[in-house]
C-alpha cells in the first residue's frame, strides 16, 4: 500500500530543506529557507511549518542586505537552529561567497538575536580557534553538543582561488573566540572551531591525499566501536577527492577519530591551527584522516557526485551509508564500517538511487528517492517499500529527512518551477 503524502507550502517562493536535521526534536516542525531551488543565495528568511496543521512562523530574518539560508535544527530541546548567514553591508570587495559566509545559531524560545559561531580572523597573527573564511552547512551532532561544517578560506582564496581548497571542520563548546580586530570585517564567534580535515592542491596520483574534503557526517549517536573493542566517541566521516595512478578525480570515504577532550583541539600539530599566510588551517595534533574505500579498480570506481549526497552513519556508528555504482553501473546504496574494510552493497535493484538519504533512528531503514518515488530500504536486505505513488518527475533529491519518531518522511517537489515542502506518512 502506497501511502498518502501531504503538501506543506504553498505560496509562490522556493522552500529549501536541508539533507539533515530539519525536524525539530518533538517531530512536529519542518525548519526551512526560502532560497529558489538551485539558484542564487537569496533568501531573507529562516522559516518552521508545523506538519499538522501547516502552519508557518517565521524564525529569523536577515537584515542589511545579508541573506541566509541551509538551516538545520538541534536534536535536544528547546530548538536551536543553525543556519549560515551571509555578509551585512555587502559591497564590491566583501560581499557573499564561499569563503564569506558564517554560522550563526538562533535558540527558542527567545529568536531575536542572531549568535555568531565562527570568528573570522583574517589579518596575521591569525587567532586559533578563529576560522579565515567562509563556513557552510552546520550540521549538530547527534548529541546536540558541537557541530560540524565545511570551510572555505578567504586568505588563501586571495592569494590564488586555487589554493582554496574545500575542508571540513567542527565548532566545540569550549570556549569564545575574540580576535583582534584589525580588519573592519572581523568578527567574534561563540565556538572555539577547527579544521579536522587536510587538503593539498595537486595530491600524489595512487596516494591517499586528497584536494576537497566535503559532504560530511558525524559517525554514530555515541561514535563507534574500534576493532579493539574501545569505543571512538567523537568522528566524521567525509568525501575525499584523490587521484588515481592515471591522475583521474575519484572521490572516495574517509573517516577522523577526534579527542574526546574539547581542550585538546586546542594543541596544534606541524601547522598552526590557525594556518599561515601561505598555508591552510590545520587540523589539531593526533587529528589523521584515514581512507576507508579504494575503488580506483572497480568498473565504475568512486563515490558518486550525482545525485549530490552527503556519508550518514547508522545511529549505532557500525556502518558510513554512501552511493557508489554498482558493476552494471546503477547507482546503488553501500555501506562500510568506520574501521575499514570492504564496502557492503546494500541495495540491488535496477532503478539507481535519486537522491541524499536519511536513517530511521532504529537503524533498520533509510528514506530515500527511486524509481520516481520516496522509498523505504531495508538497511540488511535492501529491499524497497513505496511510501509514495511514482510521479513522472521525481521529487527533489536534495533531502529525504525520517522525523525523529521515525513516522513521517520530508521532501521536496518541484511544482511550476518553485521548490515545495510535503510530507509522507511510514508504514
């Protein structure tokens, strides 16, 4: 049985969910933006529709010519809402762009004021724990506690656009993070964040350096377990770009442990964490990136760039989801533990998968598009159960999100050219 699925939104403007965390934690509230799909960063609101009654409230709205946009909500109440915010007071030499942006964290119930999450240091001496550019998607861990995010840097962007690589970093709660101020557009942030990732611009071909790090996901509700039975708490995993012997792109999974200890983020390693004039932000010491996938020898090697997705680890941290081609090339689901080893195939069928995805909080499905419609997967066998009847244009593959109480799927669909909100009931 197909069930029935409701449309929330309804007016003339796209709404936007994100790939993650866009539930509120009582599964009653969807927290979207209102960017046009695919297009410019445009939008001047942070917005909730309550799934029951469609009800709509406005969360934030930019203000001095900034916009905002990508908004994920905390998994513990009350609510918090993250989301990034572009530059007030835009003009020729400042104005929004990859590596000038920011997070910034809005809390229920009082959403007047905007809270900064990454200071920007831009003038040497760079402060640690200070980023140097732009941050994106921030994403909660599944505690609540810290998060995560991909970073583009303005200094190096300045220097060459080239050397600008792609990273991912996290944001910890250990403490304020006050620059000075030698740069009108320096500013404070609430977290203390680094760069856990490492890029280089041109990796050594059959190596495992990697030029963009990106499309990352915390492992695990309380991280994973070592083959040695110690329990890794905190760790991402994440997209790497490598480069085969024959210098072709193949992105592949990589995975860093991180320190259970806040304070110890802040020790730096061989860089700075706060990088040079010269070099990247670096990640703090004992912080190694380590490659799970090589399948540079497969038929159709790498983790695949379409449909855009983002690595989600099962909530028990035992295995990293992700989308890879199959030997016929069908894009498949594939799972891998955090420990290395080889990648499970988890779906077989011979529709590819359309979409990013989602885990149910028992670990036992995923949401997902294929075959034209939302679909519910079975994480061991991969079987497929139709959650909503197959349209002829699929819906959107940006974000297939499972509610908290596992019991209704969020998506999008494209109706007349404008991005909506609709939910589907899981049976």
């Amino acid at each position: 049985m197909v069930a029935n699925e409701t449309q929330l939104t309804f007016d003339d403007r796209g709404h936007q969910l994100t790939n993650i965390n866009v539930w509120t934690p009582d599964s009653q509230w969807l927290v979207y933006d209102v960017r046009p799909h695919g297009g410019e960063f445009t939008g001047l609101t942070i917005e909730r529709v309550n799934v029951t009654n469609g009800n709509t409230e406005v969360i934030y709205t930019a203000r001095d010519g900034a916009h905002v946009g990508v908004v994920t909500v905390s998994p513990d109440a009350p609510a918090r809402y993250a989301f990034i915010h572009g530059p007030e007071r835009p003009d020729s030499e400042w104005r929004y762009d990859f590596h000038h942006r920011r997070g910034v964290i809005v809390s229920e119930p009082d959403r007047s004021e905007a809270v900064t999450l990454d200071a920007l240091s831009i003038t040497a001496p760079y402060t640690p724990g200070a980023l140097r550019g732009g941050s994106h998607v921030h994403v909660f861990s599944p505690d609540g506690s810290r998060l995560s995010f991909t970073y583009n840097d303005h200094v190096l962007h300045m220097r060459d656009p080239a050397l600008d690589l792609r990273n991912v970093g996290i944001a910890v709660p250990l403490h304020a993070v006050a620059p000075a101020k030698h740069h009108p557009r320096e500013y404070d942030g609430s977290h203390f964040c680094v760069l856990v990732s490492r890029t280089t611009p041109q990796p050594q071909p059959g190596s495992d350096e990697i030029s963009r790090a990106y499309e990352e996901g915390w492992i695990g509700r309380e991280g994973y377990v070592k083959q040695d039975g110690r329990r890794q708490r905190w760790a991402l995993a994440f997209i790497g770009d490598t480069r085969a012997p024959s210098g072709e792109k193949v992105p592949e999974v990589f995975v860093v442990d991180l320190p259970e200890n806040d304070a110890d983020l802040a020790h730096a390693g061989d860089i700075p964490l706060q990088g040079t004039e010269t070099a990247m932000p670096a990640p703090p010491r004992g912080v190694m990136q380590r490659r799970l996938t090589f399948t540079t020898g497969r038929a159709f090697p790498g983790v695949v760039s379409q449909p855009r997705h983002w690595l989600r680890a099962s909530p028990d941290g035992s295995e990293i989801a992700f989308l890879m081609k199959d030997a016929q090339g069908v894009v498949q689901v594939w799972g891998i533990s955090p420990n290395g080893g080889e990648p499970r195939q988890i779906t077989h069928g011979p529709h590819p998968i359309q979409s990013a995805f989602s885990w149910r909080a028992d670990g036992k499905k995923l949401a997902l598009i294929c075959d034209n419609s939302v679909m519910l997967c079975d994480a061991v066998t991969g079987a497929m159960s139709r959650l909503t009847a197959r349209t002829e244009a699929p819906p959107l593959g940006d974000a297939v999100v499972i509610s908290p109480d596992g019991n209704r799927v969020a998506f999008m669909r494209n109706l007349d050219g404008r991005a909506q909100l609709f939910v589907t009931d899981v049976h």
